[in-house]
C-alpha cells in the first residue's frame, strides 16, 4: 500500500511541474517587490482576529 502510494504522489506531483522539477516539496510564489516582516505579519494577524 504504501510504495502505491508513493507511486501516486510522484505521479501528481510530476503533472503539476511546468518547466523543472521542484527543489522541495513546498511550493514556492512568485518573487515580489516586497519583504515580508514580523511587522507586516503582526498587522495582517491583527486585521484577521488571530
């Protein structure tokens, strides 16, 4: 059961990809113009109630 599992996720994996395969298993966004702060976290925590 679990190497078709693995199997399965290879498989997903592998059609998900465009043009090279992923460095890791976290998908990573697209660079922005902009650093992300503890601030800048703190404030959306803020205005979502967390």
């Amino acid at each position: 059961m679990s190497r078709l599992a693995r199997q399965g996720i290879v498989a997903q994996g592998r059609a998900h990809t465009t043009l090279a395969e992923p460095k890791s298993r976290f998908a990573l966004l697209p660079a922005r113009d902009e650093a992300i702060t503890p601030d800048h976290v703190r404030h959306l925590m803020d205005q979502e109630g967390i």
